[in-house]
C-alpha cells in the first residue's frame, strides 16, 4: 500500500514527465487513477469508462492468442521484443484530442492525450490493425506479433540474422520503437503469452505451475471448494 501523499507525489511525478516528453498538454473530464507498478516507470490510466460506454466498438478482428502461441513454437531461435511504451506509439486524431480530457488531484486544469492512452476500449484493436499492416508479409512465416509483444521465429540458425535484419529494417521504416530492457535475443525458450514457447513445442510456465504444485490438500468441504 502507497500513503496518500506518496501517491499525490508519484501522479505529480508522472504528469511532469509525460508532460515535457509532449505525450499531454494542458487541455480544456475524467477521473484520474494511479495504479503503482513494481518497476521503475510508475504507470498510470485514466478513468475512461464514460468514454467507452459512448464509444462505438471496434469489430477489427484480433489475432487468436494460441494462434500466435502455436506459430512461435517449434523453432530453433527466437527473438523476443515489446513495443516501447505501447500504445503511447499511436497519435491521436487531432479532432479526438479533446476526448481524452482528464484532471489530476493537485494540479489546476485539465490535461488532454497527443497520443492514445492506456484504458481505452478500442486501443488493443487500433494498435493491432497498424502491426499487421506493417507486418503483413513476415506473420506466420518469421515473425508472430499480438498488439505490442513481436517473436522473431527461426526454424533454423542459419534464417535467424536474415530474419531479424528484415524485421528491424521494418520497424526502422515504420518508426516502430521497441523497450530495450523487455528485448531478448537468440534464445530457445521464453515467455509468450502467457506460456513458455521453445524448439520442443509449448511447455508450461514453471512459475505459474509453481503456485499449483505447492498447494496445501483441502481439509474440509470449504477448502475444497475454495481450490475448485
């Protein structure tokens, strides 16, 4: 749990520095949320609930995550990359700017996003459809991509710098930045999705069978039902 005035200066922290990097400016109504995140960039959403009810939804049909999970395995090196501050990458409309109105306690006046924020209904759909178009002849053949996580897949080690090449040269051209410190390289094995995909197929997640493998045997009908 954070204090009140920690949470106060963490917002204030947040807003100064999204403010100079131009990702908001001061703006002409939302409801401000700081949700504390155990890493160094302390993230925050804004309420937009209101906004997404009037929001008509995006029908862009999203990739099946098993899809994705299927086409990474099975390969001899792979290449994992997550988008630098994700949606943020995406501008936003000039006439929706003033959409995204919020107003944060401690600060006078009201902040308005250049760039599309966190918590909006239709941002996993908005972010895809650009993926794909930049991507759409490497999908299931070198490369397998879900909004911001990309694998850069190699059935041989001999295809691995050709294919890493071609995908970096595309994101060069596109402007597409991705978190060094989320970016891992020739590796066989990792995290994907939710499960760990390597050159002998899908595994599970040691760390999430982890929880399960050590759980106590219930002891009465209660427990039972609890680990159902």
């Amino acid at each position: 749990m954070f204090s009140p005035n920690q949470q106060e200066k963490d917002r204030a922290a947040t807003i100064r520095s999204i403010t100079k990097r131009l990702l908001i400016y001061f703006g002409k109504k939302g409801s401000f949320l700081c949700r504390i995140q155990p890493s160094i960039w302390q993230n925050f959403c804004v309420d937009y609930r209101n906004l997404n009810e009037a929001s008509p939804k995006d029908e862009y049909l999203m990739p099946m995550v098993d899809m994705r999970v299927d086409g990474a395995a099975h390969n001899q090196m792979l290449s994992f990359m997550d988008g630098n501050a994700g949606y943020n990458q995406i501008m936003v409309a000039e006439e929706d700017i003033h959409k995204t109105t919020f107003m944060c306690p401690g600060h006078i006046g009201a902040f308005e996003y250049t760039v599309m924020p966190f918590g909006l209904r239709n941002a996993g759909a908005t972010y895809q459809r650009p993926m794909n178009s930049v991507f759409h002849d490497m999908i299931g053949h070198s490369l397998e991509v879900y909004i911001d996580d990309v694998v850069i897949k190699s059935p041989e080690e001999g295809y691995y710098v050709s294919n890493l090449r071609k995908a970096f040269l595309r994101m060069r051209q596109h402007k597409l930045k991705m978190n060094p410190k989320k970016c891992v390289f020739r590796v066989q094995a990792e995290n994907f999705l939710g499960f760990l995909v390597c050159h002998r197929g899908i595994e599970i997640d040691k760390n999430k069978a982890k929880s399960i493998i050590e759980v106590l045997p219930p002891q009465n009908k209660k427990e039972l039902h609890s680990l159902l």
